[in-house]
C-alpha cells in the first residue's frame, strides 16, 4: 500500500479550523474515553494529540498518543499541517 504524501484539502482546512478555534469539543471528547487534548492523526499512520493549555497559548507541541512524549513543536498551525497532523475525525 502506497504511502500518504499530505491530506486532502478538506481535512487541512478542518484541521486549520478547529485549532484555530481552540474547538471545546475537539479538545474535550475523545471516542477511547481517554481525554488527553486534541486528538490528530499523522499520514505514517500514528496518533498525537495537542494540549487544551498549548493551544489557548500558541505552543503547538505533538504528543505521542501513548507514551505521552513530545513528538515535536511547531511555531505555526500550518507547521502542524505541513508536519503531516490533521485533527481525527
């Protein structure tokens, strides 16, 4: 199976959109009941999240779903994208 280059439009655009919003859903429920912030997705396949607090200050730091451990840090929304996160949907 081929390898993801980048996400589709739509789901940069949400993606933009929800953090730009600092979505109180977005950061608030998450399907495995395990609430940790932001749940995003990457094209290699992983999960990562960002934190309700490093949104609403511009830190836009990716942990590992389950280890917790930063991934990285971007300065930008659109670092995030182009770093290959979108928001899990």
């Amino acid at each position: 199976m081929a390898t993801r280059n980048e996400w589709r439009k739509d789901q940069n655009a949400l993606t933009r959109d929800i953090l730009e919003r600092v979505d109180s859903i977005a950061f608030s429920f998450d399907l495995s009941g395990r609430n940790k912030g932001c749940t995003l997705n990457h094209l290699d396949g992983s999960y990562g999240y960002i934190t309700l607090q490093d949104a609403l200050s511009g830190d836009w730091r990716v942990f590992d779903y389950t280890t917790d451990e930063v991934l990285a840090t971007y300065n930008s929304i659109s670092a995030v994208i182009k770093g290959g996160w979108k928001v899990s949907t």
